[in-house]
C-alpha cells in the first residue's frame, strides 16, 4: 500500500512498482481506492503499451455499493423495510451514507478477497491522500464498536411479525468481517509512506506514523519523492538547500526503515517508459 498527503507520488510510485512486476511476467493487481482515481491515466501512453499480466482495478462508490448489495444489501433491507416505509435505491443509498466507514470496510474486505483468490503475484494498492486513508485504516475499528453496540438497539427494536434474529445474525457477521480485514491490514499488507522534503509534509509524518501506530500498523519504507538531485542552476541550488534540512531530518529520524531518495524530473511521469525511470530507482533502493 502506497499512501501519503495529497499530491506526493504515490500513484506515481505504485505504478512503476506494479510495472516493476508485470514486466517479470508475475501477475500483477494495481488497485486504487481513491475516489477520483488517476491509475488508469498514469499508464496511459502513445508510444507504450501495458504489460498484458498487469490489471488495473479502480473502486469507487459504485463498485461499493455493489458489494454491500452482493454482501449484505437485501437481506437487511427485507428485515427495515418491515417497519419503515423505502425503497431499496434508497436504503443502500442511506445505509452508504450514515454507517460509519461502510465503503471503507467494503474496499479493503474487496482487496482482501482479491488476495486470498489468489489469482495475482501481487497487489499494489494506490490510496486517496492521508485523510481519507487514515479513515480507511480507523473505521473497521470503529464499525466494530458500533456494530458492538448494535445488538442492545436492534433488540429494543419492534419488528413486529419479523424476527429480530437475522438482523443479530447478520451483525455478528459483519462484526466479524470488520475483524478479519483488520488482521489483513496488520499482517498482510506492507505499508509504503510517499513523502516530499518540504515542511508540512515532513511534520506530518510523525502523526502520522503514530496514527498508524496506534492500530498496530507499521510502516516498513519511506519515498522521498521530487528530491533535486543535480542543481544546476541557482533557482536548483536555492530548492535542494532547503530539501537538504528536511531530507537530514528525515534520515536522522527514520534511520531504521527503507529510505529510498526519488529524484524530481523535468517532466511529468507518466506512460510505462517514464514509469520504467522511476521502477528502476525504487528497485535499486531496494523496493
Ligand atoms: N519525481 C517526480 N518528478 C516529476 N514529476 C513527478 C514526480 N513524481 C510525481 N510527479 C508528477 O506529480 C504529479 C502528482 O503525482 P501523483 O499523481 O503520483 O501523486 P499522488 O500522491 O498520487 O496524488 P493524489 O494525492 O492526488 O493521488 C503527477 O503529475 C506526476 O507525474
Ligand atoms: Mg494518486
């Protein structure tokens, strides 16, 4: 999982290492949770093509909302639409929208599923930028504590000629889901921070870490893209001395995890042989 603040890299950096892979032949999932995603866009060139062992996948709320209806959906709506009067593009939509971290829990039990299918070598996973990411991480949490809590209010609930047991079985189910994707988060997926040496994105590192930290999640490397690596000019010079102070702030402060120095290029990166520039700095750094 490549994550980080606005802007940074990570779709950047997750497609060359999903390029990185397809092109040694091993299939390959490259997956985006933002919601408006740029993966598609990133390898998108003339004069290049696409390994064909790579896939491409970008989830949105569609695609979301289609699992709640494949997971849970009808179920859940034939035990409410008992007592309340709505349809059923109505209840999903209102379920989606209230249930903390609904969509969240869906896109990570997708990714989840996908790796247990066992269908690809790997999966590179591209995120929205941290807010969202961080809710992403905190919210089978949460979803959790309220589905924890559910069963005092639904049983309170009259559900007149309807049993109140399918709505108990299917949050037991649910709260059992949220556990099993939070172990797949902790024990399955490596966690890529991307970062820039300017200032806010490096005082955010440290909250962010311990963020993660705080749900038993460890980062394992640090991308610090767009470094000025030749200054040749004294508008370079100016921009590489003030990177230096951040860039020694961050060496000094995460000497013990992967550090891999991206260089910032002339040009936007973007086509797999751009792709490929960059594929061969984070292999050589030891991604
Ligand atoms: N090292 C680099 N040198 C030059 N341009 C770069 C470099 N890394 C990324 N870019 C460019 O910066 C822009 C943003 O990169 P990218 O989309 O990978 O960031 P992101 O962190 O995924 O952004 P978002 O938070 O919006 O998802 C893109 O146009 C990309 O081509
Ligand atoms: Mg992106």
């Amino acid at each position: 999982m490549f994550t980080g603040k606005g802007g940074v890299g990570k779709t950047t950096c997750a497609a060359a290492t999903a390029l990185h892979h397809a092109s040694r032949g091993e299939p390959t999932l490259a997956i985006s949770t933002d919601a408006t995603p740029s993966l598609t866009h990133i390898f998108e060139s003339e004069d290049d093509n696409v390994p064909p062992s790579l896939s491409i996948i970008e989830i949105g709320e569609r695609e979301v909302r289609q699992m709640w209806d494949a997971k849970f959906g009808r179920e859940v709506y034939e035990v409410f639409s008992a007592f309340v009067d709505i349809s059923y593009e109505e209840f999903v939509e209102f379920i989606t929208s209230v249930l903390p971290g609904l969509g969240e829990e869906f896109m990570l039990d997708y990714i989840r599923e996908k790796s247990l299918a066992g269908t690809y070598q790997n999966i590179i996973w591209d995120t929205a930028p941290l807010g969202q990411t961080l809710s992403l991480l905190e919210m089978p949490a949460l979803l959790g504590e309220h589905l924890r809590m559910a069963p005092r209010v639904y049983s309170r609930l009259k559900l007149g000629r309807h049993s109140r047991e399918p709505v108990l079985d299917i949050l037991k189910r649910w709260e059992m889901l949220s556990a099993t994707n939070v172990d797949f988060l902790r024990n399955e997926v490596h966690f890529t921070m991307v970062t820039i040496p300017e200032a806010l994105a490096v005082a955010q590192l440290e909250s962010v870490f311990q963020e993660l930290g705080r749900y038993g999640l460890a980062v394992k490397r640090i991308i610090v893209n767009n470094v000025v690596m030749s200054p040749d000019s004294e508008f370079l010079r100016t921009k590489a001395r003030q990177q230096e102070q951040y860039l020694k702030h961050i060496r000094a402060k995460y000497g013990n995890l992967m550090i891999i120095e991206l260089p910032m290029f002339p040009q936007e990166v973007r086509g797999p042989q751009k792709l490929g520039e960059v594929q061969k700095i984070l292999i050589q750094g030891g991604l």
